[in-house]
C-alpha cells in the first residue's frame, strides 16, 4: 500500500482511508517520536547559554542562534510528521548533553541565567515558612476615621463575607464569577450610593473615611485567619479596589 505522503486523501477509497488511519493511529501510540521534546529541551538548554553569552561572544552567540533556529524547524517538522507518514531527528550536533538545573535533567550544571535565578528566586521563596508572615498595612490606609465609619462597614463587611462565600459555592465557574462580580457591585453601590464613584454625589470626604474603614476591616479579618491571608487577599481583592479608587481620585 502506497504510503499517505504519496495520494491525497480524497483519493483514498473509504476502506483505504480507513486502513490508513488506523495505521497512523497505532504509529503514533506505539511509536511516538521523541523529536519534538528533544528539540524543545535542546532548544531551552542553547536559549540558557545564549542569555549568557556576552559581546565578547559575539562568533559563539551567533552560532548557538543559528542551531536554535534549525531546532525551531525540526520541531514543527516533528509535529507534521504524523500527517505525511515521515520521520524526524534531532542531528547529533544539534543535541545538548547538558541542561540548565530547572530543567531538572540528570545531566544539568547550574545556570546563571536569567532563567536559573528566576528558578532559583521562586523555588526559595515557595520552600520559606509564611504562615507566620504578617503583611504590612499600607500606610494611606493606616489613618483615623470616624468610628461610625467603622460601626456601618462592620455589618456590611460580615454580610459581603457570607453572601461571597454562597456566591463562590458554585461548580460552574461563569455563573460562579458572576455571582461574586453582583456582590462586589452590590457594596461598591452601598460605598458608592450609585453604580460607579463617577457618578456619586456623596461628599467625598465620606467616601474616603468609609474606605479607610474597609480597608482595615478587611486587613484585620485576614491577618486574625493568618493561614489563608493569601486567600483572602486575592478574594477580597475587587472589594478593595473601590478603597483605592477613591484614594486615586481624591489624589487627583
């Protein structure tokens, strides 16, 4: 039987076709190429020498540019090969024996590179002890306000913690963003006394002192459950983007 590179599909009988992706089938899942990974990690490797190389490199640095492009084409040459019943390797002189530490290689060396100390700057910071971190207030936000202030947005803020919490609940994620976005827009229109701080003609002095109040209620919830403050940080995140909205503007 011809091979597919030779006759278009449409020329194929449908028993033919049949035959032919069947046998496509079973070429990919018993005999996968391992060009397209090799070329992608040779790739990555030579990119992490490549940031290193200086002016004074200048003949290397050019080399090493020209085999990343070659490994460029023989990975998409890779990706069609199912499609055309070919074959594709990775030359020896385009393989790299060694790889960066991030690529986590049994063969690696430590690399200077931008790559590697970003590696190395995230992997130290995720092994660090932060439960115990104490996050520091903002210091626009650390003035005096009315205790009213505080008295109103006590009560809100205890309800917005419930009515996020049952709007989160949801398995879908749409009707569950959309949920949580009516709650925010719900408290910034209380905050507000309208839809958007554009179009409030609340005294602005009024609206700053109650963002001041959400702020810290919210500081102070987060850090008294210290082992989810990233969590409440990032859920809580809309709802203080109407404090600093009327910072900006009073600012302005």
């Amino acid at each position: 039987m011809p091979k597919v590179a030779n006759k278009e599909p449409n020329q194929f009988s449908n028993e033919e076709l049949d035959d032919e992706l069947f046998k496509l089938f079973l070429r990919a899942r018993f005999q996968p190429s391992f060009a397209m990974s090799e070329a992608a990690d040779s790739w990555l490797a030579l990119m992490d020498r490549f940031l290193t190389l200086d002016n004074d490199n200048a003949e290397e640095k050019i080399v090493v540019k020209q085999k990343m492009l070659q490994l460029i084409d023989i990975y998409y040459d890779a990706l069609d090969a199912p499609k055309n019943g070919g074959k594709v390797e990775v030359p020896n002189e385009l393989r790299v024996r060694q790889f960066p530490h991030y690529m986590k290689k049994n063969k690696c060396y430590t690399s200077t590179s931008i790559l590697g100390l970003i590696y190395d700057a995230v992997r130290s910071y995720q092994e660090e002890d932060h439960s115990n971190k104490e996050i520091s207030k903002l210091p626009c936000f650390d003035v005096e306000v009315p205790e009213a202030c505080y008295t109103k947005w006590n009560e809100h803020y205890g309800r917005y913690l419930a009515e996020m919490s049952n709007a989160v609940q949801d398995e879908d994620k749409v009707l569950r963003n959309e949920a949580a976005d009516q709650v925010i827009k719900k408290y910034k229109e209380i905050l507000y006394e309208a839809e958007e701080f554009e179009q409030s003609e609340r005294n602005i002095e009024d609206i700053c002192n109650e963002a001041v109040a959400i702020y810290n209620l919210a500081y102070n919830y987060a850090n008294k459950s210290n082992a989810c403050v990233h969590k409440m940080w990032v859920c809580l995140e809309s709802f203080w983007s109407s404090p600093f909205e009327v910072l900006r503007h009073e600012a302005e």
